[in-house]
C-alpha cells in the first residue's frame, strides 16, 4: 500500500549527537515531522522511522503487533548508535512506550529521553474485553488529531483495530514492568487537556522510573498531540536545550549548521 502523503520516515545525517523520534499509535512521523525538521536544522542526526502497519490504511495494521513496532525502533536505535557518538531518544504517546523500552533494555548507550504525552495503559473501560473482542470487531473509532491548535490535523486513522490495541494492551503491561530499569535523564512533556492519554499516565511513569535527573513540564495550551500544537516549539525548544545540557558538542555543530 502507498504511504499517505506526509506519513514517510525522514533521516537526516548531521554530527555526532543522534536523535531518534519514535511516533504513537495509528499515527505516522508527520505528527513528529516539525521536530525533526528543527533539530536537523540544529545540527543533529536525526531518524523517525515509520512503525510497521502505520502510515498507509488501518486494516494494514490488523497484521502487526507491538513486537514489529519496537523492532523497528530498536534497528533504528542501533544505527543511530552505531553512526554517533551520543544517541537520545523522543517519544509522543505509545512512542513514549517505545522510548522507555529502548531505554530500559539499552541503558547507559542512551545519553537521554524526552518524552510527550506519554501512553503507559488502555483506560478504555472496555479494554478488559479486546481478548474476545477482536475476533468479532475489527476496528473501534480512531484517536487522531485531538489538537487544540485550529488547522493544525494529524495524519493518522480514523479507525483503530481492534487485534492491534490488544497488542498494544500487552505492550503497556511489559513496559510498566521494566520502568525501574530507566536510569537516563528524562524530559517529561504533558498536556493536563489530553482526551487520548490521561494525566495519570505521566504520574505513574514518573514514580517507577529509577532516573534522579527528571524535569516534569505541563503543555497548558495543548491536547494530545503537542509535537502539532501550541506549545510545539517550547517542546522543541527545551528539548533541544536537554540535549545540549548532556551533550557538549551540541552548541558546535547548532553553530556550524547555521542554527
């Protein structure tokens, strides 16, 4: 199936320091686009990879499950890995998830991780029935574009599937268990306003993970999807300012590449 227009993986090769940005559920890299965009523009390599079943129609992603969704993320962390002298990993919503796993599983190789909106449980009170229920019903209504930002849209599906959200489901629970294992220093962006991923989700992260270096910022003008929102470019902004905080060379190649 052709990718939707905007939905394709971008990689930029720039200095030493890597970022990887990992997008959520039903959703593509264009969600994540503008950030790339800025810290390419920075100096910085940069990869966002398409999740396995995202980006073309949601029936695609009825054949995937979450262990396609990290392998991908995880191949792409090791080329970062292998090509850079610091690598950090960003996440919004379920790539939240994916960020925490990466980080959890690769430790120290991992210099930081920001992380928006992240997901950490299905809330859906009709989550309990998905080991039945996606035998009988394929798809449930989607969640993308919850942006308060007038004109800004998500491209993502308007439907989720059910046999992709029991994976998901599973996915959650593998995570919560390795939080404990997160020791980097974290960047946690949320949205109180997010009708995708509740506050609570954010709080519960930051009480298992193992990390003393945490900044806790509130997205007070935005939903779910921020990285498209009002307070996108303070997500850019400070994120960036993270990076440069762990990674000295950052200021250098931002100079060098005119940023």
């Amino acid at each position: 199936m052709p990718v939707l227009p905007g939905a394709e993986p971008f990689r930029h090769e720039g200095g030493e320091v890597g970022v990887l940005l990992c997008h959520g559920f039903t959703g593509s890299p264009q969600s994540l686009r503008p950030w790339a965009d800025y810290l390419a523009g920075r100096g910085l390599t940069v990869s966002l990879p398409l999740l396995p079943g995202h980006g073309t129609r949601w029936q695609d992603m009825q054949l995937t499950g979450w262990q396609d969704w990290y392998a991908e993320v995880d191949r792409a962390l090791r080329e970062l890995l292998d090509r850079c002298a610091q690598v950090f990993v960003f996440g919004l919503s379920m790539g939240g998830a994916l960020t925490l796993r990466l980080a959890a599983r690769h430790g120290d190789a991992i210099s930081g991780i920001v992380l928006v909106n992240p997901a950490n449980k299905v809330h859906d009170p009709l989550a309990f029935a998905l080991p039945l229920a996606q035998h009988f019903v394929r798809s449930t209504p989607g969640i993308a574009s919850d942006i308060a930002k007038p004109g800004s849209v998500e491209v993502g599906y308007d439907r989720v599937p059910t046999r992709a959200a029991h994976s998901l489901r599973k996915f959650f629970k593998l995570v919560d268990t390795e939080l404990p294992q997160v020791t980097q220093p974290v960047l946690l962006l949320h949205s109180p306003q997010d009708h995708v991923v509740p506050p609570v989700d954010s709080a519960r992260i930051l009480a298992r993970i193992s990390s003393t270096d945490v900044t806790e910022t509130l997205l007070e003008q935005s939903y779910h999807v921020a990285t498209l929102d009002h307070d996108a470019e303070r997500i850019f902004a400070d994120s960036y300012a993270f990076v440069g905080r762990l990674a000295q060379s950052v200021g250098r190649e931002g100079a060098q590449a005119g940023g």
